[in-house]
C-alpha cells in the first residue's frame, strides 16, 4: 500500500455542560416534570425518613401558584394513599384507645402523613385553579370524601383537622355535585354526615366548612328535594346569626340562608318558623352594622347674597364725566381713538375678547348717537392696531372659537389712597386722594388757615362739631384722618359679608344699621359613601325573598260577602292581615303571610335606616316601608273599626230624639264623619 502521511486534525475542548443544582430545597430540582422526580421517588420508596422529607418540601411547595400537580405525574394518584389509610383505620377503630395509650411510632408518623397529605391538596387547589380541577376531576376524589364523612368522627383534633381539610377539597365539587335521592343508601350521599357534622362539633372552622359545602350544594336547584323546614344547618345558620362581630361566620350563615330560602316551599314554611321575626331583625341589624355613612349637610333655606367683606381697592377704569363730555364733542374716528385711549392700556400678556371691545364702545356712545354716527364692530376692532400698534386681533381654535385681541387690557383705577380723600366743605373738596394721612394732614390745614381766629364749625363731612377756635380746630381734625394701616380682620371673620337682598346697599356709612341677613338653614343627612360589602346584600336578597312571600296577595279587594252594617268598604281589626278566601291559598299560607307581615311591620323603623348607593336596591327598601305605609293607611281610611260599627247599630235600634243622635254624629272625627252620617239616616229612616 502506498504511504499515506496522517491527516491534520483539529483538537476542540468540548465546554463542560453546568451541573445540575442538587442543593437542598433548591426548588427548580424538585419541581421537575418527569415521573423520576425526587420528591415523588421519596413518597414511593416506603423509607420514613424520605417520606417525611418529601412531604416538608411538598408542604413548602404547595403555597405557591406556581406549583401544579400535572406537572409531576403520578403525584396526585399518590397523595391519596395516605388520606385513604387513615380514613380505612379510623373505619376499623384503631385509633379509638388513641388518647389513652400511646400508639406505635410508625402509625403515628403515617397519621401525620395522612394530615399533610390533605393539607398538601387543600392549599395547591385554593392557590391555582389548575390544581382544584385535577382533585375534582380525580377518580378517587369523591370516594375518598364520602368516607372521611362517614367513618371519620371529630371526637379528636387529629379528626377535626383531617375533616376541615375534606370539607374544604369538597367546595371544589359541591357547586356541581347531585345528591342521590333520599331512597338511595346513605353511605353514597354527603348530606346527613354534614348535617350532623354541623349539630355535633363545637369547633368554628369546622362548622363554617361544613355549612359553606350545604350552601354550595343547595344552590344547585338539582338538590332543592333534599332541603328540610327543619333542617339541622338552618337551626345552627339561626343559632349563629346574632355573632355579628364575626363577620366570617356571619357571612356564612346568611349565605347558606339565602340558599334555603331560595327555594319557594322553604321560604313559605319559614314564614311559620318561631324565629322567623328575630331573624328578620337580625337581617336588618346585619346591614346597618355595615352600614357606610357619611353626614351631609343641605341648606334649605332661601338663597344668599354675599359681597367682600373688604373693598377691592384695584378696578377697572371708568369714564368720569368731564372725560366723557370731553369724548362727546369728537368726530370719529378720532373719538374712537381718544376713547381707547383712556380705557385700555398695552400689555404684552393682556387678552381681551372683541365683543368686550365693541360692548364698551356702544355702552358709553349709543345714547349720543345723534351727534355722531357710531362706528361698526369691525371699524372699532381695527382701531385698536391703530392706538396699539402691537396689539393683533386673532381667532383662539377650539370648540367654540373664540375671537380676541391680544396685547391690551383695560386700564386700573387704584384706590387704595380713597381713604385719605379729603372731605372738607361738607365733601365738596376737588381735590384728588392725598398719598398718606400727613399729606392729608397738611391738606386740611390749608383749609383752615383761611378760618377767623374766634373759631368756626368743623366742615368735614357731616361732621356736627360746634364751632371750635383755630387752634382747637386743628387737633380736632385730627380725629377724622384714616389710620395709616387699614384696620386687621379678626382670624374668625370670614371674608364675605351676607346682605339681606341683592339690592342692599354695601358698604354703608354705619354698619350697625345694616338689616340682618336671613337665617343660614341647613340639614344634616347621612348618605351612603360606598356599596354595601356581599354579606349585607345577601341579607337584603332574604329579606326581599321573605317579603314577596308574605304581600303576594295585599292588594286584593276585600271580601264581598259581608255587609258591615252597610259600610261595604270597612275593614275589622282582624282583617287587615288576612288574605282573602277566594286567592287560592291554604289556610296554613295564610296564617304565614299574616306572620310575615306583622314581623315587617316590626321592623319598619330599622328598615327608615337603611341606606343604600344603589338606586334600585334602595328602591326596594323604600317598597318593603311604603307597603307597610299603605297597610295601614287602608285601615285608617276603611271608616269605622269595629267598635264604630258596634256603636252605630246601637243609635240605630235605640235612637229616640233625632237631634242627640245628629250631636253624637257631629263627635266622630272628621275621616268618618260624612259616611257615618249619611249612612244612619239611611238605616235608621
């Protein structure tokens, strides 16, 4: 063979693959997807010491939403095992010595196994719905249920937490569980376990498990045959109902009333229950107690006038009347001109609308306008650029346009120095406002050097000082000058003061004569702040329920087979609660609408505190009031309650002078007068 020299090959250094984490409760290592996973290897190899340490890490594990038993196969099937145990143990009472002597060491660890084993399911399905359907869905879900309820008593603690755990896994089944008939054996129905779960065990979390799983199954409208008047959990739900400060408990109760009394034939044997109107009450209570309110107030008086309790001392300026003269005898445009002038001033930010502009313009020259022809809003407009050449008319964009002239604004009148005005010669000084009160001061003195020696009046104002010498007259003055500070407003004085009409004048010289302004009228209501939290509105659901119950036939007609000694519309005492004969109701029925409506007409005045955000829910609380309202209102109006008709057949039999009988006519109020009346002397003649 020919020679042949070695091929050339390349080395590579293969990178070396990470290894995998095995750090204990690393959890990416225990939670991996395949049916060799550590913890669930550990379940299955019968070795206590791995056992236990798979159920810490599952216990670990099972809070988190993350967690799902797909994930890892054959979990699920083997959680069941333990729960299993101890259910076929406690079925062969192998536990019943259990709280004398002490068991085995092995069956203790495997009862706490059978306890984590629930706990584990419990909390992986309340945390991941995920987990609830693969418990549900499991084959070995509802046996496994009903012989914990069957075989497991809560005569321990172990027994009442392994319970607490079944009844919690079975909320997840009871909305679409059916109950067997009641012919069927009872060991393939939930029913009487908890029923008597909920007659027999003190513990709370125990019997809230147990009614939430009866209110679940008898919502379902499948199982409205097994619901009893005299059922066992609507005894404990009544029982529990006044614990109003334990608002899960309380929570329940109402819930699984709702359901019980969702179911026609129950809310109607309810109504002859002997708690019926306590629980009606309490149902009430219930609602009040979670009750948000805050308090309004709401004036209902007329309205107020108000103006500043101090004078605005910057204003817009005003045309005085020697201007306006001056502006009168001007042709336009130059009058135009002259007039912006004096009312408005440049202002690079200034903004004024050009219906403004044409407003005052027309404001001030319509009434001479027979001298000069007046000037059309668009003339007027373009004027301005002419006065104020960097002023620009504009139209502002926007829903409406708004059109303006921007970089002019209308001239301020500052008046703060009016209280240093001089008022010499009675207010006839012309003279403009001084600066300060010593300029005043020096002002007044001018006035009063002119004054003879041997005195005169003191010309301010109105002031009705006799005559005073010269020299008197000086420090006498000195009374009216104005303070050099104003006057300090007192914390508690409010900025506005509160005038008795609009056309009040303000301010006035002395203001102790001002009227007093009306009253301030106001009404303090509550008002709801917020919607009623789940518990109220299921008690408001029972209540209504209760209420259609008992006023299903209040608006019928009165009988008509009675004669009332002639008064066909009255109606006696014991017939304002009745129903009548011809409704096509038993007489049991009866009796429980005329129960139902004497328990509402109790708890009118809590029902008046109630209040509610929603219109219609609100409304029917004002329905549940008005019908008690109208009851009674078709009793006042009936005319005459059986004591009248006693007496007006003894006027009838007995009467003998006309006259007394007229007289004691004219006694009866005035809601039965007419009738009683008209009707005796029909009878009697």
């Amino acid at each position: 063979m020919a020679y042949r020299p070695p091929l050339l090959t390349t080395t590579h250094t293969a990178l070396a693959r990470p290894a995998p984490n095995t750090t204990d409760d690393y959890e990416r290592w225990y939670t991996e997807a395949s049916p060799n996973n550590r913890m669930l290897l550990s379940l299955r190899s019968g070795i206590p010491s791995e056992i236990a340490w798979a159920f810490d890490r599952l216990c670990r594990l099972c809070n988190n939403e993350q967690f799902l038993f797909r994930s890892i196969p054959g979990l699920t099937n083997t959680l069941f095992e333990w729960p299993e145990w101890y259910i076929a143990q406690n079925a062969a009472d192998s536990f019943k010595l259990s709280s004398l002597f002490a068991m085995p060491s092995s069956e203790e660890r495997k009862r706490r196994h059978g306890l984590e084993a629930l706990c584990i399911m419990r909390n992986a399905a309340a945390v991941n719905d995920a987990n609830a359907e693969e418990l549900v869905n499991h084959r070995k879900a509802i046996h496994l249920i009903l012989s914990a309820l069957h075989n497991v008593q809560p005569d321990s603690d172990e027994n009442v937490e392994f319970l607490l755990y079944v009844t919690d896994l079975f909320q997840y089944i009871a909305p679409t569980y059916t109950l067997p008939p009641a012919s069927a054996p009872q060991t393939i129905s939930p029913l009487l376990p908890l029923l008597d779960l909920i007659r027999r065990t003190p513990n709370r979390s125990l019997i809230v498990s147990s009614l939430t799983c009866l209110y679940l199954l008898f919502s379902n409208p499948a199982n409205s045959s097994r619901l009893t008047a005299n059922s066992p959990a609507l005894s404990a739900s009544l029982l529990y109902l006044p614990l109003l400060s334990d608002r899960v408990l309380v929570d329940v109760c109402i819930n699984y009333l709702y359901a019980h009394l969702s179911h026609p034939s129950m809310a109607k044997a309810f109504l002859h229950h002997p708690d019926m109107p306590s629980t009606l009450n309490l149902l009430v209570t219930q609602m009040l107690s979670e009750q948000i309110e805050d308090t309004v107030s709401i004036d209902i008086g007329g309205p107020t006038h108000t103006a500043p309790a101090q004078a605005v001392l910057i204003k817009d300026h005003e045309l005085s009347k020697e201007e306006l003269d001056g502006l009168i005898a001007l042709p336009e445009p130059q009058r135009c001109y002259e007039w912006m002038k004096l009312m408005f001033v440049a202002k690079p930010d200034g903004e004024l609308t050009q219906v403004d502009f044409w407003n005052l313009y027309k404001d001030v020259f319509v009434p001479y306008q027979d001298q000069y022809h007046l000037l059309v809003a668009s003339d007027v407009i373009k004027n301005v650029n002419v006065v104020f050449p960097q002023a620009q008319a504009m139209v502002l964009p926007g829903p409406p346009q708004k059109f303006v002239v921007r970089g002019v604004d209308r001239r301020k009148d500052d008046r703060s120095n009016e209280r240093f005005k001089c008022l010499w010669n009675r207010s006839e000084c012309n003279s403009p406002p001084s600066s300060s009160a010593s300029e005043l001061y020096e002002h007044i003195l001018e006035h009063i050097s002119s004054v003879e020696e041997h005195g005169q009046n003191c010309s301010w104002a109105t002031c009705p000082r006799e005559p005073l010498p010269k020299l008197n007259l000086r420090a006498h003055v000195l009374t009216h000058l104005p303070s050099v500070q104003p006057p300090s407003k007192h914390p508690t004085q409010s900025d506005t003061i509160t005038l008795p009409s609009p056309q009040h004048v303000y301010p006035v010289s002395n203001p102790t004569t001002r009227p007093v302004p009306p009253l301030k009228t106001t009404l303090s209501v509550k008002k709801p702040v917020a919607d009623p939290p789940s518990s109220s509105l299921t008690a408001l659901l029972c209540i209504r329920i209760l209420f259609r119950i008992s006023f299903t036939s209040v608006e019928a007609a009165p009988r008509v087979d009675a004669d009332h000694f002639g008064f066909p519309g009255l109606i006696e005492e014991d017939e304002g609660m009745e129903a009548p004969e011809d409704s096509g109701l038993s007489d049991s029925e009866q009796e429980g609408q005329r129960r139902g409506r004497r328990a509402f007409s109790r708890i009118r005045r809590l029902l008046e505190g109630v209040q509610i955000r929603d219109e219609t829910l609100m409304g029917w609380i004002t329905e549940m009031i008005q019908s008690q309202s109208q009851s009674q209102s078709r009793y006042r109006a009936s005319g005459l309650t059986r004591a009248g008709s006693c007496l007006l057949l003894w006027l009838v039999t007995f009467y003998n002078e006309r006259p007394v009988c007229i007289k004691i006519c004219y006694n009866v109020s005035e809601v039965v007068r007419g009738t009683f009346y008209n009707t005796f002397w029909k009878v009697a003649n």
